[in-house]
C-alpha cells in the first residue's frame, strides 16, 4: 500500500527493536500510542493502519471477543546471565549500541559455509530443547536460564544478550506477543502459544531460527494458525534458489496467509545472517516491489509473523516486546538458509 517512502514500514530486523534502518527513525516516531494499549496510530498513511484492520481485524472478530484469554502482561525481569569470559563475543556486546544492518550480503566460502552449518545445527539444537521445556506453569525467565547454559555449554555466546542493551539470551513471545518478549517471571498457561526465537555466536558465526510451541490444551484456531505459518516459511523456502528474486519470498508467504485471512506482520523482516547478526538483504514477508536477487553461498533468515486479527504493533514501555494492536494472537516460524547450486539448503534443521 502506499505511503511516504520515508516512513515505508518494512524495515525493522526481527530483533532490531525500535532501530529502523535505514532511516534511522526510532518507533516511537512511527507509531504514536500508549504501550501496552490495545489502540495504536500508525505515523503511516491512513489506508495502511485502517484497511489492515478492515482486511483482518473485523475477518477474524468473533475469535477475538470470544477468547478466554488474560491479555499479555509483563513479569518480573531477572539479572543479566553472565558468560564465561573465554567464549567469543560479538563486536556489540562491548558498545551496547545496535549496529542495525550491516551493508554487504553474507556469502561464504567453504570454511564460512561449514562454520554456518555448524552455529545452524547448534541453534536448532537449542531450540528444540527449549520447545521440550514448555508446559503449564514454567516461567519464561526458567526457559532463558536453560537456553543459555546449553550454549554457554557449547562453546557460544547467545546473540541476543547484551544486543542494543536486549537483557536476555532468547526471546519469548506468547499469545499476541509478535516478537521480542523479554524472558520474565510470567508462568505459562494451559492453552497459550509461545514462540521462542534462538541466536547463537559460533566460531565467529551467528546461526538463527525459531518456532511457535503449544503449551497444554491449545484450541484448534490457535493450532491453525500456528499450522499456517509455519507452512508459510517452508513454501517460501521451497522457492528460494540462485537467482530468484527476493520479493517471491514475500508474495509466498502473503498469497497464502490470504487464504486464511490472517494478517501478515510487515513491520518485521528477515535479513542476512553469518559474520553479523543482521545484513543485507532486507526480506520481507509481504508483496513488495523491492529488487535484487539471491546470490550463490549466501545466508539470509525468512521468518514470517502471522495474525489472526489485526497486524498492527503496539511496543510495550520496555522498548522491545512488540503485541498486536488487538490483542489477537501472532505466530512466528524462522530459518537460516543457504543459497546452493541446487536451491536452499536450511541450515537449522534440527
């Protein structure tokens, strides 16, 4: 949809924040609301906030105003982990300032490419430990304490620490949490949806993914949701190769949310990963008229964040944890491909 080029809103990193690039606006010049609210004016044009929710909002109403749901609240926040001091630690640790995204695709030769297959394998590993952990009654702030004593175990750093003053190694993201969450006292309840989003720093190298988990007795419109976006990200893989446009990856995804009538986060998007944890490209998950093609040996994340009402983001006061303006819930499914001569290989299957 159409608006002032210098307030496009598709260029924020899924763990960028309130850092926009390359603009360089911070959100709260974007989006004029009261964090935590459920009402949020976008500082877009108005056929952008007030169609999305006539597409999605009112589609998916009923759901909405029939959940049981507690609306999201936030918990407790515990002290930073520390990590040994013999583990490499990225560059941003030390300044606390975000870097954003770096300019440069990440294209590797064989010792690059077989040191992302390695920080991939650790990551998917580490996520899949954390999804066995989620049940009734475990704290978010329980989940990061065991996802980062299993990379620190491994030898790696946890990239979201210290990234632009993050406070904890993974993100959780529940119910109508789009991305971000900061791990807290909050206990998980039967029937919520969580994703948990895991960055690791290996031998120089940053592998990243992450999946949406179900907590107990989770209803069957939260299931296809989940369902949904996660069939999104593996279409989108599907169609990744040598030269294929980059905006394919957004028409995928946004073509088949539309079966459904969820809404597609456009706000967040995925990016280059390997030697730095965001670069080039910028992918976006929605239709886009953005150029540029994939490249032979190249490392680029697709993590599409899905709504079942309305894709407008509220940002929480602490800067980072990111709602949905209607407290509808939000899915996220993420990899990190590689770019070979025979299409994408992903490098974080567990």
């Amino acid at each position: 949809m159409a608006c002032s080029s210098s307030l496009q809103p598709r260029l924020l990193s899924s763990f960028l924040g309130d850092r926009l690039v390359p603009y360089k606006l911070p959100i709260h010049q974007r989006f004029c609301c009261n964090p935590g609210s459920t009402k949020v004016s976008a500082g877009l044009s108005r056929t952008f906030s007030g169609l999305t929710d006539l597409l999605f909002s009112r589609r998916n109403q009923d759901d909405i105003s029939n959940s049981k749901r507690k609306p999201l609240r936030p918990g407790k926040v515990s002290p930073r982990r520390p990590v040994p001091d013999h583990i490499l630690k990225p560059p941003y640790v030390k300044s606390r300032q975000p870097p954003g995204i770096a300019s440069g695709h990440e294209v590797h030769d064989e010792k690059g490419k077989e040191c992302m297959r390695a920080s991939g394998k650790l990551a998917a590993q580490v996520l899949k430990y954390a999804g066995t952990l989620v049940k009734p009654g475990i704290k978010t702030d329980d989940i990061d304490e065991a996802v980062h004593q299993m990379i620190i175990e491994n030898g790696a750093y946890p990239s979201p620490l210290g990234y632009g003053g993050f406070p904890k190694s993974v993100c959780t993201s529940v119910n109508e949490c789009i991305c971000h969450g900061i791990p807290d006292s909050r206990a998980l309840e039967d029937g919520d949806i969580i994703n948990i989003d895991v960055t690791v720093y290996l031998n120089g190298y940053h592998g990243d993914t992450s999946a949406t988990f179900f907590c107990g007795d989770v209803d069957e419109k939260a299931k296809k949701l989940v369902q949904v976006t996660e069939e999104c990200l593996h279409k989108a893989i599907s169609i990744c190769a040598l030269g294929v446009d980059y905006k394919k990856i957004g028409k995928t995804i946004h073509d088949y949310a539309d079966k459904y009538g969820y809404g597609v986060v456009k706000e967040f998007v995925g990016h280059g990963v390997g030697r730095v944890f965001h670069a080039d490209p910028v992918i976006l998950h929605h239709r886009n008229n953005d150029g540029g093609r994939m490249l032979l040996n190249q490392t680029f994340t697709i993590e599409p964040m899905l709504t079942m009402g309305s894709s407008n983001p509220v940002m929480w006061d602490d800067n980072w944890t990111v709602v949905t303006a209607d407290g509808s819930l939000s899915a996220q499914f993420e990899h990190t491909i590689l770019i070979t001569e025979n299409g994408a290989e992903i490098l974080t299957l567990c």
